[in-house]
C-alpha cells in the first residue's frame, strides 16, 4: 500500500491550512524514499542538491533552481543522490477557497492538475530569488504567529502562486492569463470531481452546456489535447495510481465505471500498451 500524507491543520496550535518547512529538516515526510502520496497541494523550491523525483510515472532532475509542483493524490518518490535542501510550501484547497469564494480558483493555474506539460520548471537565479522572497516572508511570518497571520499569509501565498503562474507559462509559452475563457477550467475542475464515472466528452458539454467543438477547441488551445485526450489522460493516471496501491484489475473496473474487466483491461493496454497485470508487476 503506498503511505498518504495529510495536513494537520492544527499543528500550530490553531487551526491553519498552509504550511511551510526546510526540506532538510522534514526528512520523514519531504524526502521519504517510498512511494507515497499527499492529500493536499505542495511547492517544492531546490536551493541545493542533486538526483531524481518521481511524480507519478514523471521523472524530474533534482537541481538548484527547481520548482516542483505537487496536486493531491499523485504518487511521488525521492531518489536523492546529493543532499537537498530548500523549501517546501503546502496548503489545502479551502485555505484559498474559503476566502476567495472561486471554485476553479487552482484550476486557474497552468502547473496544478497538469496533463501534458510538465510539473516543475527550472528558473533563473534571478526569477528563483524574487520567488524564495516571497517564500522567506511567509516563514518569517509563521515564526512570530498573530491573530491575523492567515490573512497575511493568505496574500502573500496568492502573489507567489501568481507569480510562479507567469514565469510558468513564459518558460512553456502559455496563455498566462487565468480570467479568460472560465469554461476550460470549468472543463478541468469538472473533470477531477467526475471522471471516474464520467468518461465522455458529452458528459461534461452538457454539465457546461456548450457544444463539443467549442470546448474541444479551448482545450486544444490551453492544454495541446482534445477534451476526449484529457479525459483519457485522467483516468489512465488516476488508474495507474490505483495499481501502485495494489488494488485488482476487478475492483478498478467497476470503481471507475467499466462495464467489464474485459473492457477495462482493453482501453488500459489501449492506451498503455500493456495490460493492467502486467503493469502492476512491474511497479
């Protein structure tokens, strides 16, 4: 079974649903060499170090610079080779929902619950410096706690995921404004609540009442896949995900809203090239 970390919102004696640490000193959640996985979102920011981190079936090279986005259920795995050393930043969903009253509020950020593109990007010294800024004062705030820290905390969180979201989307040449076309992430925020039972494109266009080719073309245009292709993308993952922790090809069929596991194990070698036994052995 693989080890799910979850928030402790009142670590800090109050409740709180953000926090942060030096990576190097959170050696038993940060840098478990397992495979485990988060209930809740993660920044990661490389100041030091070398080696591999594993998200999902994603490899990414642990360097200087590194900024590593996490979302809640993927399977990650740290294989260090030198010593890293940095910041980690996490917060659950409602700790900004709450507050700003959007539902698609994460969704609007081109790096959480991505399915194409990668979930790390190597910055400038420059560029990672204005950020490790904004890091530095959201410790330096946690370390002298007040009545009203969450509302400061709150702010400057919103600024750093801003932020990361613009040199984001330069470095991979992306739209980089979130405000427009709120049907595409309307689409995204639909798709992680339902696509275990919900695996048609015609599912979602009535649930947003807009035509398949209108939301085809957005997705084509935000994410570089057809909306059928983000689906997919989806429910192989989250499949995947579900054969790491050792659940049978049998209980997957019918949790994910397959007829059979004859067609459950037909669109997994579809799309995997191999079936869903045999992938599990060789995890």
């Amino acid at each position: 079974m693989i080890k799910t970390y979850h928030f402790l919102p009142y670590k800090h004696g109050r409740e709180l649903l953000v926090d942060i640490g030096r990576i190097e000193t959170l050696e038993n959640f940060v840098l478990d060499s397992t495979r485990h996985q988060l209930s809740f979102y993660e920044v990661l920011f490389i100041e030091r170090g070398s080696g591999i981190f594993s998200l999902d079936e994603n490899k990414i090279p642990i360097a200087p610079g590194t900024v590593i986005f996490t979302s809640p259920g993927q399977v990650r795995h740290w294989a260090i080779e030198e010593a890293v050393s940095g910041y980690t930043l996490f917060f659950e969903k409602d700790f900004l929902y709450l507050f700003f009253a959007d539902e698609l509020f994460l969704y609007r950020f081109q790096y959480f619950h991505q399915y194409l593109r990668p979930t790390a990007m190597q910055m400038s010294d420059i560029a990672f410096g204005q950020c490790i800024e904004l890091v530095f004062a959201i410790a330096q705030e946690f370390s002298h706690l007040q009545n009203d820290s969450n509302h400061l905390i709150r702010a400057i969180l919103y600024q750093l995921l801003v932020v990361l979201n613009r040199f984001y989307a330069a470095i991979y040449k992306l739209q980089n404004d979130t405000h427009i076309c709120p049907d595409f992430y309307r689409f995204r925020s639909l798709l992680e609540a339902q696509y275990m039972t919900r695996h048609s494109v015609a599912a979602y266009t009535k649930m947003l009442n807009i035509s398949a080719g209108h939301l085809n073309k957005l997705c084509k245009q935000y994410s570089g896949l057809s909306a059928q292709q983000m689906i997919h993308h989806k429910l192989i993952s989250a499949i995947k995900r579900q054969l790491f922790s050792n659940k049978s090809a049998k209980e997957i069929t019918y949790e994910f809203g397959f007829s059979d596991p004859s067609n459950f194990n037909r669109f997994f070698k579809k799309f995997t090239g191999t079936t869903p036994q045999k992938y599990q052995g060789h995890v």
